[in-house]
C-alpha cells in the first residue's frame, strides 16, 4: 500500500520559500530603504502620486502662482470676453475613437460662465487653494495630533486624563459646525488662516491613534535599556519612541488630509467656506449651483479635481501604510516560489514541478 506525502509538508516549505525570497529582498537594506522600496512597488500608490504631482503642476504652472504669471493666457477674472460657445459650453473636443469631431482643446476647454470668465483659470486657481488648505491642515493637525497624543502615552497620569479630557470635548462637538463657525470667521480674511483654523480642530484623531503607539511602546525592551542607560523622557521620546511610531503617524496624516479637502469643500459648498476674492473647488460648485441643470459643465470640472485629489491621496496613504507596516508581506509570483522550491537543495524538485505552491496550501487547508 502506497502511502501520500503529508500535506502539511508542501505548505510548510512554501511559507518558508516565501519568507526566504522576501529576506532576500532586503538583505543588506536598512529601515528606510525598506519602506522606500516598499512604497515604489505599490502600484496603487505610484498612480496616486504620479497623477496628484501632475495635477499640482498643472495647477500651478497654468495660471501662475502670486506675482509668477503662467502660460495660460486667461487668469479666469476677466469679465469682457466674448462666449465663445452657445451658454459658454467648453471648446473642448473629444478625438475621433471616442466619438467626437477630432481632438481640439479651444480657447475656453471647460467652458465659461455667464460673465464669460474662463473656467479653466478659475478652477486651477481653485485647485491651488484647495491643496494648500489641505497641506496646512495636515501639518497643523500632524503638529498638534503628535505632541498631544505623545505626551498623553508617555506620561499617563493626570497629564493624560486632562489631554484626554479635552480632545473628547472637541471629538463631542459635531466638526461641521465647528468648521462653518471657524469658517464664517477666518474664511474672509484669507484661506491659509482658515485653513489654520481646521487644523486647531482636526487633531482628535490622530492624537488618539498616536497616545495609543505611546502606550504600546514605552513597554518595550529598548525603552527599558534606554532608561537604565540614563536617557532622559525627552531623548526616550523624540530618539526611540517617536521613530516606531512614525508610520502610524504618516499613515494618518495623509487620510486626514483626504478627509480635511473634503470639509473644505463642504464648507465652501454651504457659504462657510472660502470668501472671494479667493477661488476654491468647493467655493466654485457653490457659486453656479443655480446652473446645474442648464450649464452642467460649471460642475463637472470642479468636482472632477475635488474626487481626484481625494483619491490620490488615499492611494498614496495605502501605499504609506503597506510600506510602513511590517506584517504587510508582498506575496511573491509563482515563478519565484518555484524556483526558490527548486533550488533550496531539499530534494523537491519533482515536486514543484508538477504541483503549484497554492495548491499546497490548498490541500493543506482541505486536510489533504
């Protein structure tokens, strides 16, 4: 009577082959080539980053930044140019393959509105408010978050019961309201102070995830030595603990930020926003609202840019939070798990010829 060999075998050797190929991976690599490498090779993340850097310069090269004039020959504020098009419908047209007339950009590619400003100026000037009110508030609200939360983890105590105390209290009062009134207020000077001003609310968050870190990790064994070491809180914070944290705290940032342009733009929709003479994303579905159903284009572009950015920095904070976590493995294809097999002088050979390594685990799982 032939005996088969024991399923658990085969699955066994394809967790260590997949752990061998990615040791070998980064032999020789430190922390941060690691997560470097990690992060390129999330595809996810390099579409997200590509298209966000490309927007931001389009953005910024199209209509200029301050006194730098750009290459577009409308700043969008102009109010005595002929419509072009009937209702000032985009000039924009659509090549062949996709049904239209032939590929043609015009003058106005994403239309004008009733005084005929020209929407493409408008909404890049909007797309450069909207992504620096995003990159304050995730500064602001990183700087807060950090000191807050770290504090709170490390000393415990009575220090942390009131740091607690207080983020509860803003965590309990509804951040839309808190945002229209902050905004009503600050909206009007200009939009980096109530960009500011969303950021001293937008902290909550963060601050708990990082005085969790906290917790977990001045219990570890590096925190202890440092301590006999004669390391003072100050050193223990900044020079052991907070590197360890430092993917949760990057990770969180960037999903604040997606989150915080999508406030802005909630505000900006309601009138609590972003005033004029300053232009945002949000700000500009708010002002043509009353044109929807007759010039939908005045829509379509702002929203278009609002749900890019919002994507692309969720991609790239997935791609953060692959690269940073270490129980993330990257699986490797079945021809490296083959060759690995095949070459680790175990005598398998024949094996993995014939039998694939997920069908190993398959069978494993299946009891045979």
């Amino acid at each position: 009577m032939s005996t088969s060999p024991d399923p658990q075998l085969p699955a066994d050797q394809a967790g260590r082959t997949e752990n061998e190929i990615e040791l070998k991976d980064v032999v020789g690599l430190s922390q941060g080539e690691i997560v470097r490498r990690r992060f390129f090779r999330h595809k996810g993340a390099m579409v997200g980053l590509v298209v966000l850097v490309a927007v931001a310069l389009l953005a910024l090269t199209s209509v200029g930044v301050g006194p730098i004039p750009g290459w577009w020959q409308f700043t969008g504020k102009e109010t005595t140019l002929a419509i072009v098009n009937p209702g000032g419908a985009p000039t924009l047209q659509m090549p062949t393959w996709l049904g239209g007339e032939g590929f043609a950009i015009g003058s106005h590619p994403f239309g004008q509105d009733e005084l005929g400003r020209d929407m493409f100026a408008r909404v890049m000037h909007g797309v450069q408010t909207s992504l620096m009110v995003m990159f304050i508030i995730g500064i602001v609200a990183c700087a807060i978050g950090v000191l807050v939360g770290s504090l709170a983890g490390f000393y415990r105590g009575r220090l942390d019961t009131l740091l607690m105390r207080t983020t509860d209290l803003f965590i309990t009062v509804p951040t839309i309201v808190i945002g229209a009134v902050i905004g009503k207020i600050a909206g009007r000077v200009s939009g980096w102070l109530f960009a500011v001003a969303l950021g001293l609310i937008l902290w909550t968050g963060l601050a708990r995830l990082v005085r969790g870190e906290f917790l977990a990790l001045r219990e570890r064994e590096f925190v202890d030595a440092a301590r006999v070491a004669g390391a003072s809180s100050r050193r223990i914070i900044f020079k052991h603990i907070l590197p360890n944290a430092i993917g949760t705290i990057i990770v969180s940032t960037t999903l604040l930020m997606s989150s915080a342009i999508l406030l802005e733009t909630a505000l900006s929709f309601l009138g609590f926003g972003i005033q004029p003479p300053d232009i945002s994303l949000g700000k500009l579905i708010y002002d043509y609202q009353q044109a929807f159903s007759t010039r939908p284009w005045l829509f379509w572009w702002p929203g278009l840019f609002i749900v890019v950015i919002a994507l692309t920095v969720n991609f790239i904070g997935d791609g953060l939070r692959d690269a940073f976590d270490p129980r993330q493995k990257r699986i490797p294809s079945e021809r490296k798990m083959a060759k690995a097999m095949a070459e680790d002088g175990t005598g398998r050979r024949a094996y993995v010829s014939t039998v694939r390594p997920q069908d190993d685990v398959r069978n494993a799982g299946m009891g045979g």
